[in-house]
C-alpha cells in the first residue's frame, strides 16, 4: 500500500468534484488546464497575491463593472460609486470585486459612440462570463444656445461664458437626455432602484442607492434561477419600460437601445417592435414636464418624487406583477417604498389627465421614404404645424457636404425646406452619429426661425428637440433606400397624425432612380460595397451591424443568431 498514490487530502475548497459541478464563487468558469483541482488552485494563489483571506473567497462574489476614463466626465464620480457599491456588498456578506470595461463617451468617441456600442457589449459580456462572479453591478451612468449663437443673438463672448458654466459637475446631463431617459428606463424594466435613475450625480443620495446597489447584488446571489437577466425580463418589463419612455419624453436614442436589448432576449424577440413603441405610445400621456419637451431638469424630477411618484402617477398602465431586482414585483415594491409627496403646483410630474402632452410624445413613422420606420420626438417640435407638412427637399449627401453648404447665402432653402441629410446611418457614416439636429442654416435661422421639418438616418442627441425624423431605414447607404435617392427640389410630405412620412414621386421614377444608385454604390465602391473587404473592426461593424428597427446590433449577437449571408441587411 505505501508504493500505492494516495487521493490527496486537501481542504473542502479544492475538492475535485467541486470545481467541475460547482456554479458559485471562484470554482465557476475555470480556466481549462485539463485538471480543474489545478485550474482552481492556481486560481487561489494569484487572487491571494492580491492579500484576499480564505474567509474573503469563500464569498458570493459581486462583480462591479467599472467604465471610468479620464476621457469621460460623465464618469468622473465612478470611484465614489464603486466605493459605495463595494460597502453595499462586503455589509451584506459578499465579496465585491471591480473590473473594467470599455468607456465610451459621446464626444470622445471616433466616429461615434453608437459604432463602439455593440463591442463593449461584448467586451462587458465576455469579461463578466470569463471571470467568476455570483452577480455583477453595472455601472454606467446645450443646443438651444448654440443655436442662438447660429442665428446671431449671442456672441463669441456669450457662448464661451455658456461653455464655461454648461456642465457645472460630472454626472450625465441635467435634462432628459439619453443617458437619463435609459436610467428611467433600467428602472422601468425592473433593473435598478427606482431612486437610482434620477438622483443627482454629486449627490449623497446617489452614493446610498450604490450601497443598495452591492445589497441587492448579494441577494441576487440567493436567487439566481428566478433574478437572472433573461428569467426577471418578460414581455411585459419592456412594455412598462416603453410605457416609461413616453410618459418621460425620453430621448429618441433609447428606441435603438430597447430594440437592440429584445433583440438578444431568447423569449421576447419577435414580440415587441416599433409598432409596439407607437402602440403604447397611442395610449400613454406625456406627464413629466422636463427638457427638451417641457421647462425643468432632472433634479427636479427627483425632488419631485422621481420614478416612484411617476410609477404612481402611470400605474393603470404598468404590468405590476413584472419582477424586479430586488425579489419583488413592480407593484410589490411601489407598496413598501414612500417618497414626501410634493404639492403639485410644485411637481414637474403632471396629473395623468392633465399631461403635458396627450399621447404619443415619441412616434414611429412610415411610408414610401421609411419602409423599415422611422422616429420622431413630437412633443419636442417648435412648431406644431410642421407636424403635418410637406415642403421642398434640400439635400446634404453627409457630414461634410452639410458643413460646406448649410451656412452658405446662396442656399436655395425657405423656412418650408424640408432639410434632408443623407448617408450618416449605421454603415454609411459608420456608427449612426447624432448629427440628426441638422443645423437651421444661418440665412434662415437670422429672421428669428427656430424649427424645420428635418430627416435623416442617424441620430439624434437626447437633449435636443425640434421637428426631426430620425433613424429612417433603410438607410441611404443602402442601394434600395428610396431615402437615399432623394434629390434637391423633390416634395416631401410628414403627417405625424397619420404616421406617414412620404416621397412624392411616382413609383416608376423611384424604381429607376434606385436601379441608377445601385449602379453607382457598385461603381465607385460605396460603403455599403465596400464593407464586403474591410478588415478589422471596422470591417467586422459594417458587415454584421443590424439596421436602426432592430437596434443596430451585430446580427450574431442576436437571440436569432447570424445572418446565413455575409454581410447583415
């Protein structure tokens, strides 16, 4: 028996059996050296070069995903969060371990923030799914005076004196800006703490809802089968989620984002689409009374009791047995929060008959010009007239083109031009830029105009407003985008009330106007030709990016799976 090999008496933590069955704590997702009792060991050493205890790793482990960059002042107060995260989970028995992932911040981000979108999906996916947590906490958190400074009434020295003072504090933007509308709308879907999508960047408040944060996390760990993403989401989470994002006035940004989430959920994709954002929206009043629709900010939308007192205010329309993160449903969880009711007069949050806007603050638009759809805030329009217009096209083939030609005094354009910006969609520019507030051009905007009836098939920023139909699909890149072969002169109807948005041409003129450009993208190798050859993740991007109706993700990110083809349509 001595020359006999022994089984090897180890503590309970290297048990052999444990790291091939166990799903928790460090043994989940080993790395494959063939011998996962290694694989775990190996493991143990280097995070405890790290000055972890045993004690320590025998936690739930609670990932926090950190997209701080000096490069992105809406993320400069992450540090703080993540501290108040970590004391969340470590008071309630877990052990909180940050990492990072890409940081993508509109500004900083060439082309675009929406061309980097999908790959830190990605890149968030694979590092939580290659490491080994229980949960993870993720963190992620102007125009009008330029346009006075466009038209002339304000000069060099106001818009500088602006600049200086428009971003006072780190934080996302203080109007119902993209950034605001998705954290109301992570709310809505059951995904975060109510408070947490309205609290101010800077302030204790949003330090606490962290900490609760790194509980819930922890909890989460007790019920994983039932609080997993695909098992808490249901059909019915995203239609209070849309129902949210029109009782907000949210931004038009967070369409692309909603149809890109259904996308990827095995039982919800199919389910829900545009149609089903214009259905809700048919039925669901514009209550919160901030920016670009209304007058206030987002502090005072907190004070105003936030997403809890809006959830009171919409309830007849919410589904409240949706779960949430917390292990409650929606309607279990308005019950036992309370918030100090604010006098109404006082309140940005309007009574639910008495709206600010009756129904349909965000639209879905189709016709001839948007077979695929396309989206337009109308509760942000300046005039409500251009809601139902048809006007002279004037035609800007990209970026570059608008910026040489827009300011120009021999433009032939009217206050009823319809301004057309073409080719900044999500393969033509790439990345769908928010370049969708088309400039009003200076000739126009000088006699006091403050709005136009403007298209185009990228995006636009959350805190913008005006009459703009955005994300029209198919794009123009696209050789059959009758978007895309729009010329100057041509007449172009919008009806928001009959959800047309129209080309007035004759079917036979439009067939051989798109045979003529189809020729053309051929010829002179166009991106939507060109794509076929371009290596890297670029190449990669505009291969398999989804058109703007089904979020713009990669196709094989999606719950359907790749395209058999090579190239996404």
């Amino acid at each position: 028996m001595a020359d006999q090999e022994q089984p090897v008496n180890v503590n309970s933590d290297y048990d052999l059996d444990n790291p091939i069955t166990s799903k928790v704590g460090l043994r989940q997702g080993l790395a494959s050296y063939g011998d996962p009792h290694f694989s775990l060991f190996l493991r143990k050493v280097f995070i405890k070069a790290l000055g972890y205890s045993e004690d320590a790793l025998s936690r739930p482990i609670i990932g926090i995903v950190n997209t701080y960059s000096s490069f992105n002042p809406c993320h400069a107060n992450i540090p703080q969060l993540i501290d108040a995260v970590k004391r969340g989970v470590q008071l309630n028995g877990g052990l909180a371990i940050d990492f990072p992932t890409i940081s993508i911040h509109e500004s900083f981000s060439s082309p675009t923030s929406m061309y980097l979108r999908n790959l830190m999906s990605m890149d968030t996916e694979e590092m939580i799914s290659a490491q080994p947590c229980d949960a993870v906490v993720l963190i992620g958190d102007c125009r009008n005076n330029w346009a006075k400074y466009r038209a002339g009434t304000i000069d060099i020295e106001d818009i500088s004196a602006i600049n200086d003072g428009l971003a006072p504090t780190a934080g996302t933007c203080g109007v119902m800006g993209t950034a605001s509308t998705m954290a109301c709308i992570l709310a809505g879907l059951g995904m975060m703490p109510f408070a947490g999508a309205s609290a101010p960047a800077v302030s204790s408040s949003r330090l606490r809802i962290a900490e609760a944060t790194g509980k819930y996390a922890v909890e989460a760990t007790k019920q994983l089968e039932t609080l997993r993403p695909q098992a808490l989401l249901t059909r019915e989470s995203f239609l209070n989620a849309i129902t949210v994002l029109q009782a907000i006035g949210g931004s038009t940004n967070a369409v692309v984002h909603l149809m890109a989430i259904v996308g990827r959920h095995p039982k919800v994709a199919g389910t829900i689409d545009l149609d089903t954002v214009d259905e809700i929206g048919r039925k669901t009043p514009l209550v919160v009374d901030l920016k670009p629709s209304g007058d206030n900010y987002m502090t005072d939308f907190h004070n105003s009791g936030g997403m809890l007192a809006l959830f009171h205010e919409i309830k007849p329309l919410l589904f409240l047995d949706a779960m949430t993160v917390t292990g409650l449903t929606l309607g279990e969880e308005m019950a036992r929060a309370s918030f100090v009711a604010v006098p109404r007069d006082l309140s940005v949050i309007q009574p639910f008959d008495k709206p600010l806007y009756p129904v349909s603050s965000l639209v879905v638009l189709r016709g001839n010009l948007a077979p695929g759809g396309a989206v337009m805030k109308a509760s942000a329009s300046k005039y409500r007239r251009l809601l139902k217009h048809s006007g002279r096209a004037v035609v800007f083939r990209n970026s570059a083109d608008m910026a040489e030609r827009i300011d120009d005094p021999d433009l032939d354009v009217s206050p009823d031009s319809v301004l057309v910006l073409q080719n900044i969609g999500l393969v033509g520019n790439p990345g769908m830029p928010e370049a969708g507030l088309i400039p009003i051009p200076r000739k126009i905007a000088s006699q006091g105009v403050l709005d136009m009836l403007r298209l185009s098939d990228g995006r636009m920023s959350g805190t913008a407003g005006g009459t703009i139909g955005l994300h029209i699909s198919p794009e123009a890149a696209d050789p059959t985008s009758v978007f895309g072969i729009i010329k100057d002169g041509d007449i172009i109807t919008c009806d928001v009330e009959a959800r047309l948005l129209r080309l007035e041409l004759s079917e036979d003129v439009i067939q051989q106007r798109i045979k003529e450009r189809s020729q053309q993208v051929e010829e002179q190798n166009m991106p939507w030709e060109a794509r076929k050859r371009i290596r890297g993740y670029r190449g990669l991007y505009m291969r398999h990016v989804n058109q703007a109706q089904n979020g713009g993700d990669f196709d094989f990110l999606t719950a359907e799976g790749p395209n058999q083809g090579t190239v996404s349509q």
